[in-house]
C-alpha cells in the first residue's frame, strides 16, 4: 500500500508488517497518487508551487523491485490536479490547473522504461475567453452591482459568480478517431508550447482547471474517460483510436474468462476459457 499526505512524505507499506514503512520518500506536495494492476511501482502528481521549476507533472517511482531511479511520464507547467491509469489500455490521463486533459501512452512495465519514449497528446484543451462588450448575456442586476461591476473591470473577479460574467469556456477537442499523423495536429503543438513557455496567472479565477479525471474500469467501456473541474462541467470522451488488435485479444480472452467464471449451472451451451499465458481457448463442457 502507498500514502502520501501533507508532509510530502511518500510511504510504502506491508500490510503485514507496519511498525515501519519499507520505504519513505521525500520529494514534493502530492495531490493524487495511484499504484497500477501491472505496475511494481506507484504514479504520483504534486503541487507545482512547491516543486522544483522543470520537475512539476506525473511522476512514477519504483517500489524498489527494478531498483530504477524515478522518471518523468508526463511534464505538464500547472499542477495536476487528478490522474488515472488504465489497467486495460495501458496508458493514463492527467487534468490540471489550466484546463488541460492529456492522455499519455505507458510502455511496458517490464522493461527498462526510463530509457522510453513515451507519446502524449490532448483529449481537449479549455481556453479561458474574455467577453466582448455586449457579447454576454445581460441579467437583471441591481444599479449598486453594476457599479462594482464597472469598477472592478480592470480587477480579476475572486469568485465564481464574477468570474462567469467576464469570461466563457472554449472546449477544443481532438479528433480521436485517428492518430495519423497526429504530430501535424494544432492542437499538439499548442500543447508542446504550454510545456515550455506557458505563463500561469496565479490572481485569475481557474474557472477553466480541471480537478477531477477518470476512466471507465469496466471491460466493455474501458476506453471512456471522464473529466470534471471548477466550472462544474462533466465531460465524456472515447479514446477507441487507441485499440489495436492487442487489445482487442485481451478483451476477448477476458470475456471468455468471466462468461466461464460465471455461467450458471443451468445453463447447458458450453462456455470457454482461457489457458493461463496462452492465446488459445478450449471449450469446457
């Protein structure tokens, strides 16, 4: 088991054994942190305002099995708010403070993956938009509010209700129907730019942040993805560009397996199972 807390301490533990942790590491600020099916290792976010400048974004640290030094999965310039991995795909999605989903491809646990190139690309960006006058819905307010209003133009609005009447949400999604030639997309190359030189207005209401991401668990629906944050939007997403005939093999070797764990005894058709570390499938009476 792993914990993190306030005290940027993070801890592995045996359950069996908790007088001490078997390993404590001092690092940064958590906010999310998630220990993989097939993974010896666990995946961390911190709070980029205490981390190091080039070091904020998805961590991964071993649990000492591989005895690999930590290593960056995906670099991101505002703090990653909320992550998931997705034990079927293989790969996980991070949500941060500036409004952007990414997902991002892990390579296989059993090798070396310090030395690998990882892939990421955008699901969506959300872009923080200022109204043009006379563009917005007008509501009936009290003259005392507009008043304020309009001595508060050249201010940045601290709540949510002001925030709403200077600026609008703009969802840019990428086509994830297909990957070919992804690396030509715009929207990618936007991405590359706010990991390098993307600036961060620490007085600006995060109207646009996203604080809450997640794949579906299940097997028929592993490749949609959910998202919430500060505007109080939830968003789905399907990332089915991303099965390949790998996946498609182990979803249909994983149904065999539960149709045969759970077949009821009344029912005579015979059901199949799958050998262990084999492809194959025999029939079972």
């Amino acid at each position: 088991m792993v914990t993190v807390g306030d005290d940027r301490m993070v801890k592995l533990w045996n359950l069996t054994k908790t007088c001490t942790p078997l390993q404590a590491i001092k690092r940064f600020l958590p906010t999310d942190v998630s220990w993989p099916v097939f993974w010896p290792g666990v995946f961390l976010t911190q709070e980029s305002c205490y981390a190091t400048l080039g070091q904020q974004g998805l961590h991964y640290l071993d649990s000492g099995y591989f005895g690999y030094k930590p290593f960056f999965v995906c670099t991101r310039k505002a703090t990653v708010w909320s992550f998931s991995v997705s034990d079927w795909m293989n790969c996980c999605v991070i949500g941060d403070n500036i409004g952007e989903f990414v997902c991002s491809m892990l390579c296989d646990p059993n090798c070396n993956y310090s030395n690998s190139k990882r892939h990421r690309f955008p699901v969506y960006r959300t872009e923080l938009v200022q109204f043009e006058p006379g563009q917005r819905f007008e509501e009936a307010q009290p003259e005392e509010e507009k008043e304020e209003e309009r001595d508060s133009v050249q201010q940045e609005p601290q709540t949510y209700r002001e925030a709403v009447r200077k600026y609008y949400l703009r969802f840019h999604d990428m086509d994830l129907r297909s990957f070919i030639k992804y690396q030509q997309k715009p929207i990618l190359k936007q991405l590359h730019a706010s990991e390098t030189k993307g600036l961060l207005f620490v007085d600006q209401m995060p109207l646009n942040a996203l604080y809450k991401v997640c794949f579906n668990p299940n097997m028929d629906a592993h490749s949609w993805v959910l998202s919430a944050g500060q505007s109080g939007l939830v968003r789905v997403h399907c990332v089915s560009g991303l099965d390949g005939p790998v996946m498609h093999k182990l979803v249909r070797e994983a149904q065999a397996q539960f149709s045969t764990m759970f077949c009821s005894q009344e029912n005579d058709t015979p059901a199949t199972a799958v050998h262990q570390c084999t492809a194959e499938t025999v029939q079972v009476p």
